[in-house]
C-alpha cells in the first residue's frame, strides 16, 4: 500500500474509557516539541455512534493528513472512524482491533477475564471498582494519580460496547500496535491476536494498561515511528 502523499504532522487522539483524555498531557507535549499538531477527542461515550462522530468532527479540523491513535475502547472509535480519506494510518495503543461484526464485549469475552472489576449502574454504564482500579489500569502510575484516576473515571455506556464494528478501517489503512506485557485491561494475549489479524507493526513493552501515562516516551515514539512511515 502506498504511503500517504503529504508528509503527515496532524496526530489526533482517541482516549478510551475510564480514563479521559488529560492523561494523555506528556505524549501530547513530546509531539509537539517534535513539530507535530495533537488533537485529544474526548467522546461523549454514550453511543459508538456519537464517539465516531466526535472523532470525525476533529478530523475534519485538520490541515493535511492525520495518524488517528487510539486507547483501549477508542480502538472500536478509530476502527469505525479511520476510514476518513485524510487519516494517512492507524495507531493503536493498548486497544482493542475489531474485525467486522465484531463488538467489544465479544472481543473481550475471547480470553480469560484481565479484570474482574467492571460494574454497572443502574442506568446502563460501566465503571471500574475503586478498589481494584490501581492495580487492574494503572499499576505503574504513582499511586496518588491512579487514586485520582479511580476518582475521576469516565463510564461508558454498555450499549457502546455492544456495538458491532462496520467496514473496519485498518482493513485499507496501514496500522501500528502497541502491547503492554502487563496489561490487565486487555489481555495482552487478545492484544497480539488483534494485532496480527490486521497486519500492524507491533511493539510489546513491560507496562499497564495506562502505558500512555507511565512510559510517554515509547508511545510517541511509536506514534512518531507510524508518520514518519507514512510520509516516505
């Protein structure tokens, strides 16, 4: 597949659930110091839907080509988003790559559970046990951030992650893939599974599921490694 013909300088970002996307603060300012423009979408995640919609609503603020890099569910948003013709690849960082058809309950129930703290509201959203948080998301983040994380989680509706994915976009987009060895989001058994179906460029490193937070430097040099890529 040829590269993209601009050189590609617009990264834009989709955080994933429980997690929103401030923590994405040091890989952004790494990027920028290195010429690049960074987006961070924050979805409303009350629906696939409007979290693509949100998506392509940044996007289309771009000047040129964009890498779309995603986390954890915004793997399923990039997956149905990136199909955009000024998204020159797909990045995905801890995150789920699904086939069509699929959607993130099926894909997460194909290995042994990573976590046991997922729970449900009243009104249909999810939210990982306080408890468990630190440990199960963020086990190499100093402690007083991860509490603050637990604290300040975002829910997902359920209904999103029943939603089945349409035309995936890595099925015609160049894709990169980061797996953390540690994960207990994701299982990084599932991770790797994904990641060979779609062909990406993959790097494993020893980390949590919030690797974005606590290795910066290896996520924006993946980042950086998929639009130099793009733009030879």
């Amino acid at each position: 597949m040829p590269a993209h013909a601009d050189p590609v300088k617009n990264v834009v970002i989709v955080h994933g659930a429980l997690a929103d996307g401030s923590g994405w603060r040091k890989v952004h300012d790494l990027l920028e110091d290195k010429g690049y423009n960074v987006t961070i979408v924050q979805p409303p995640m009350a629906s696939l839907e409007d979290d693509v919609s949100a998506t392509h609503r940044i996007l289309d603020l771009q000047d040129g080509p964009s890498v779309l890099v995603a986390h954890s569910y915004g793997g399923m948003v990039v997956t149905q988003a990136g199909s955009r013709e000024n998204v020159a690849g797909l990045v995905y960082v801890a995150a789920f790559q699904p086939d069509e058809g699929e959607n993130l309950l099926d894909l997460a129930g194909r290995t042994p559970p990573a976590t046991t703290g997922i729970k449900a509201t009243g009104d249909g959203f999810l939210y990982l046990d306080p408890q468990v948080f630190a440990a199960d998301f963020a086990a190499d983040v100093p402690a007083a951030d991860a509490r603050f994380m637990a604290s300040s989680q975002v829910l997902p509706s359920k209904a999103a992650f029943e939603t089945k994915i349409k035309n995936p976009a890595w099925k015609s987009k160049r894709s990169w893939a980061l797996v953390p060895t540690d994960d207990r989001a994701i299982h990084p058994e599932l991770m790797r599974s994904m990641a060979e179906r779609a062909g990406s460029t993959t790097v494993e490193i020893k980390g949590s599921h919030a690797v974005f937070m606590a290795q910066p430097d290896a996520v924006a040099g993946l980042i950086e490694d998929a639009a130099t890529s793009l733009s030879k």
